[in-house]
C-alpha cells in the first residue's frame, strides 16, 4: 500500500506529508489511535492556512478517531478514508475507498459451513477490540448461522508464537468431538498476521478447512501444497492507497467531489496462487507500457455548474452483492456512481496531501500483514 501511496502522489503531482515513524515505541491500540488523534488535529489544525494541508487520506480503524476530523472539515480539509472503517465514513459523510469486512467475513463464514463435515468454527482474532477484526469475525458467525449450523467462536490468538496459536485455537473451542476427524473443524484467518500460524495448523491437521482475509505467500504456499484452503479474500489494498489521489486532487483543484459513499476495492476471492505475469505486475508497482495508439473510447464528461468538464473516476472491481448479515450500508440513490458535486470555496493552490505513518502502520500492520 505505501507504494501505491507514493505512486498515487507522484502522478498526480502533488506533495505527499509523509509520517513513517509516527507509532514507533507506541504499544497497545489506545495509545497508536490517540497519537492519530494528535496528529491528525495538527495537520488540519494549524492556525495559519500555509501551515495547513489541503486534503487528508486516513484510516479509521476505531470509531474513537473520527472526532478529530472536525478540524479539517471546519478548515475545509478535503478528506478521504481508506482501508478500513467503511461504516464509521458513511456515518460521517466521508468517501471511503476500501471493502466492507463484515461482508468479507459473512463470505468467509458462509463458505466453510457449506462444506458438508464441517461443525465447529473458529476466528483467529490476532487483534481483539479492533473494530476491523470485530466485524470480520461477527460477518463470519452470521455466514455460518444463515447456512444453518451453530458453535462459532471468536479466538484471540498471538501470532508471533504459533504453538500458543495453535493451542488457542483448540482450546478455543475448535477440537474435534469424540470419535470425529478434523474435518468437522472450519478457521477462518481474519488477517495476514494469521497465515504463518493458520498453514502449519493445516499442514498438522490436514482434514480441517481454512479460508482468510488477505493474501500472502504463506497462503499461496499452502495452497500449492494442496491444503484444504479454500479461498483467500484480497481487499486490494494497491487501488486503495492509489485511487484516493485522484479524488483528492479533483476536489481540492476544481472544487469538485464524488457524491458517493463508497468505492469498493473487494472482496476478491483468490483460489489460486498469482501466475508469474501477475506477480511481474505486483513486483513492478503495475507499471504500464506507453500507448502506441490513440484510444477513441473515452467515457463520458460531466460537468458541473460553473465546472470544467471532467472525466468521472471509476474503479477496476465493480461492487459485490451477496446477502449481508446485517442492514446494508445505505447507498444514495441519486446521483450515479459517475455523478460530481461542487464544493464551496477556492482551492486552485497546490495540493498537499497528508498521510501520517500511525495511519499506515494501523491499517497495513493489523489488517493486511
């Protein structure tokens, strides 16, 4: 993510404010959010507009943060949320680029009760009190239960230790009944801290079944190996650290903003490794040949009172639309997905945009790695 972030500001041409060591010596969850907080209130804060940047991509990963963003909306701070707290951004009408994860874990849930042996479920939850991992790991008991079986269990695991893994897990609730096999057993990993754990319990109990959120080559390995992995579910995190530029950029130089609440970057569901052309893609930061040709089969312009016509943004992964466990996020009706608004006020200045390291160590460290 943080090179689709870079990416994102160099093809925009704008500068990037860029905290990398922003959570370093911090531990526990209340600490890194609270030093969010400060950060994020001192980039929309300051007292001088010069000091001030113009737009800020953020995560919230707890519902705790949102407060802080009250000084850039009252500074005209264009915001954009990414990666996680999709309900927290519809709540607060915000934009958010990313995946709804109580969708992802109802997916995940749902899958391992539809295979036939399977009667116990477990959530590895390397992240307790995460609002992320308490969606993904609620979404997976709801796909259990609307596939009609019971005794699902939330785990809290370490992931640096996998014997202390594995025992949580059995330990947890996911262990076989007397005189079955573990083929009655279905985990789901609830984040990339999990694989490594995750595939050596699958490599010690062969019959049970894993499916997860993210992807990582300990999963493709297992995959490989033939391991019951059913599916890992890709967020994509590259277009939600890259997309967000754009919008930005459009908002803070032509007055201009999306009108939509959510741009879905997943789920995708990955069943096999990535061929060695896509992994050629990953490594070069999906650098793409210069055309050759013209292209004629541009999408329409829209135009907006008092507005130079712009191309609307789109994404490369349409929505998906399976049954959600719980009321679905409300989407507006009107405008469509190409549809632009007008902000108020004067931003023709060179946009600064604002990512804090607290910020990526949250969202890249819990909940993708």
């Amino acid at each position: 993510m943080n090179d689709a972030i870079a990416q994102g500001a160099v093809d925009m041409d704008i500068s990037l404010v860029f905290n990398s060591t922003a959570n370093e010596g911090l531990s526990g969850q209340a600490k890194i959010n609270q030093r969010m907080i400060s950060l994020i209130e001192e980039y929309c804060g300051a007292n001088q507009d010069s000091d001030r940047v113009n737009a800020i991509l953020v995560t919230l990963p707890d519902s705790n943060i949102v407060k802080s963003l009250d000084a850039c909306k009252l500074n005209n701070v264009q915001i954009a949320v990414f990666n996680a707290g999709p309900n927290i951004a519809v709540e607060n009408d915000l934009l958010f680029y990313g995946m709804n994860n109580t969708l992802s874990g109802y997916m995940a849930g749902e899958a391992l009760a539809k295979v036939n042996s399977t009667e116990k479920f477990c959530c590895s939850n390397h992240a307790p009190g995460v609002d992320v991992l308490a969606e993904r790991c609620g979404g997976m008991a709801a796909g259990v239960e609307a596939n009609g079986k019971l005794n699902t269990f939330d785990v809290t695991v370490d992931p640096d230790d996998c014997i202390a893994w594995e025992e949580a897990i059995i330990s947890g609730g996911c262990t076989p009944d007397e005189g079955k096999d573990w083929s009655t057993i279905g985990l789901y990993l609830a984040g990339k801290a999990n694989h490594k754990c995750g595939v050596q319990f699958l490599e010690k109990y062969p019959a049970a079944y894993v499916d997860a959120s993210d992807v990582s080559q300990d999963l493709y390995a297992g995959m490989t190996a033939g391991l019951n992995v059913l599916f890992g579910i890709d967020q994509q995190s590259y277009l939600q650290g890259y997309m967000p530029f754009s919008t930005l950029t459009l908002a803070v130089t032509n007055n201009q903003m999306i009108e939509n609440n959510i741009i879905q970057t997943g789920p995708k569901l990955i069943t096999e490794p990535p061929s060695s052309h896509d992994q050629e893609c990953e490594s070069n930061k999906y650098e793409v040949c210069e055309r050759t040709e013209t292209v004629v089969d541009h999408p329409p312009l829209i135009t907006t009172p008092g507005a130079t016509p712009v191309e609307s943004p789109t994404t490369s992964t349409p929505a998906v639309d399976p049954p959600a466990p719980s009321p679905a996020t409300p989407q507006p009706s009107e405008p469509s997905s190409r549809a632009l608004s007008q902000i108020a006020g004067d931003y023709s200045h060179h946009l600064t945009l604002a990512v804090g390291g607290f910020i990526l160590a949250v969202g890249g460290l819990i909940l993708a790695n």
